[in-house]
C-alpha cells in the first residue's frame, strides 16, 4: 500500500472512528503504529471498572472474554484512564468480595452453631434419661472430685507408673 494512502486512512479515522469496524480500526492501529502517526485511542474507563470491580467481586469468576476492550488497545496497550479505572474496580471489587465472604462465613458459621447447639442437647437428653448416661455422668463427677482433692489433677508421679 503507497504511504499516502496509508495516511488518508489513519487521518480519515482519526476524523470519525465510528464510520469503521473493531477489526478495522485494529489494523489501522497498527499501521499507524507503523507509520508513526497519531491514532485516536479509545477509551472505556467505566465499563473497564465495572468489569474489574464484578470480577474481583466474584474471585475471578467471571470469563475474560467478557472484559471490554479498547480500540487500539493490542497495539498501543491501555490508556491512563483504563488503567486507573482498572485499579479502582480491582480495589473496590476486592473489598466487597471480602466483605461478602466475610458476611457468609459468619452467617455460616452461626447456623452450624444454633444447629450444634441443638444436636448436643439432643446427645444429653437421650444420654441423661439412660441408666448408661447416669453412670457415665456419674463417673465424670467422682473424676471430678478426685482431681479437685490432689489440688491440680493426677500426675503419674503420683501413680507411680
């Protein structure tokens, strides 16, 4: 392709981007990039942040195919503003996944407590009511009163052993 016309092209796309495709303006980007000339880059900073900040959210769930993309961006990599955006939705998508998973571990955590609550109380109310519930509580409190009458429990200095 003759320079001048490779010019024509990268200044009729600075003019206005919207008249070509995504693949178009990519293979501009390069020729631009090739030419040393100026390319309009695009820029999306809200929809990047977005993404980033559900990504994080969801602990990298979400598909990279997904992530939005600039034009220009494979050739010329992202703009300041793309990658504060970034920056920001990463730190704020963080945050919000802990707290999330921080909320769901306390929920958890106090569902199994009010249910091992109510399961131990079952154990000692079926163990109390038995004759073999009766001897082993009762074995427990003579374990008990021994332990508290040598002062710190059973060594077995004292045993002898």
């Amino acid at each position: 392709m003759e320079p001048m016309k490779i010019i024509s092209l990268i200044d009729e796309y600075n003019k206005d981007p919207r008249k070509f495709t995504d693949a178009e303006a990519e293979v501009i980007a390069q020729l631009s990039k090739q030419m040393n000339r100026h390319f309009n880059r695009e820029s999306k900073p809200f929809s990047k942040a977005a993404f980033e900040f559900g990504d994080m959210t969801t602990f990298g769930l979400l598909p990279d195919s997904m992530k939005p993309v600039s034009r220009g961006e494979k050739t010329f990599g992202e703009t300041g503003m793309d990658s504060m955006a970034n920056a920001i939705g990463m730190i704020g998508g963080l945050g919000a996944g802990a707290l999330g998973a921080g909320k769901a571990i306390s929920f958890g955590a106090g569902a199994l407590k009010g249910r091992a609550g109510d399961a131990l109380r079952a154990v000692r109310n079926k163990v109390g009511g038995s004759s073999v519930g009766r001897g082993v509580s009762g074995m427990a409190t003579g374990a008990g009163r021994i332990a508290t009458a040598t002062g710190r429990g059973l060594h077995l200095v004292y045993l002898k052993i």
